[in-house]
C-alpha cells in the first residue's frame, strides 16, 4: 500500500452555545447595533456562525467583513474548501450587509444567492475573507454584493443576493410561544 493510501482517522467534536434570544426577537435593535454586538461579544452568534468559526471583523452601515477559518474538515474530494461551505460564509455577510442599513423594526432573509467561484480556495489552515456592500435598500427588497478573498488575498468568489425586507415578529407571550415566520407575512 503506497504511503499516499494510508487513511488517518480525524475527530471533530462541534459544540456551540445557544444564541439566546434571536435577532428578530429584539425589536428595539437595529441590525447595526445587533451586528456590532457580535464583534464585541455581547451577543452570542448563530449556531452555524460559531460552529464554522465564521467571524465579523467590521460592521458600518451598509458595509460588513467576514473572516472563516479553513479547516480540512470543509474540504472537497480536491482538497478544496466546499463551494457550499464558502457560500454559507458569502450569504451570511450579503445578508448582514443589508441587515446592517435595516431599520430596527424591521429584519430581512435571503430571497436570491448568486456566486461565481473563481479559483479555488487551497489553503487549507488558511482562511477566507468576505467584503460584503449593500447596493440598494428598498422598501422590501434589498440587493448586496461581496468578493471572497483567499489567504493570500486573490479573490476566489464574488456573490450577489436579494434580500427580502420583513416586519419583525411581534413580541410573543408566556402563553403563546410561537416562532419566526421566514416568509413575507410576519409570525405563524
């Protein structure tokens, strides 16, 4: 058996802690103070985020970055980092571009994700950074840019997405639980 065939077992354990309460939960909140609330710590970030190691590095009004580690877990039969691993991290900074520059009343979800892999992203204990820019907030509709860098900093990945503007959820009861609505009409 060639050295190149010898298959080493790898273990990783994910754990994460519970987000508390959810973005569209906190009325009083804007997207910029909710955003800005995860650079500093004080907000807890979304399961996926913490279990992808995908950080926000900068938050202003309509503009975001995103770091994500890359790990040989998230990698192809290549060697590659997964093109849906780096369109997690792409449609997460498109959509906290808009989310961003989002009055605090109301919150948005992805309707549209577009990306075009340019290179492949090889490094891998390397990361990838995200630059994501809100071209247009309407009233319920929103587009957003972003180009995804490499470790050595060749872009490897540009995206697009609409994103669709919503109406918070009313605040909910003791006695009456409910959930997130993810499509137009608010609550169920």
């Amino acid at each position: 058996m060639a050295q190149q065939d010898i298959v080493r077992e790898r273990v990783a354990t994910l754990s994460w802690r519970e987000p508390g309460a959810l973005f569209a939960t906190r009325r009083e909140e804007s997207g910029l103070e909710y955003l800005r609330g995860l650079m500093s710590g004080e907000v807890t970030p979304p399961p996926v985020a913490q279990v992808l190691g995908i950080t926000m590095v900068n938050a202003d009004p309509g503009r975001v970055r995103f770091d994500m580690p890359v790990h040989g877990f998230v990698v192809n039969h290549l060697g590659f980092l997964a093109g849906g691993i780096l369109s997690t991290v792409i449609d997460s900074a498109l959509g906290c571009a808009v989310l961003s520059a989002a009055a605090a009343d109301q919150d948005i979800v992805t309707a549209d994700l577009s990306v075009d892999f340019l290179r492949p992203v090889k490094t891998v204990d390397g990361s990838v950074t995200v630059d994501a820019e809100l071209v247009h907030l309407g009233r319920s509709r929103a587009v957003a840019t972003c180009r995804a860098l490499d470790a050595d900093q060749r872009l490897c990945a540009i995206g697009r997405s609409t994103c669709l503007i919503r109406p918070k959820p009313l605040p909910t009861t003791a006695d009456s639980p409910g959930e997130a609505s993810f499509g137009l009409g608010g609550t169920r």
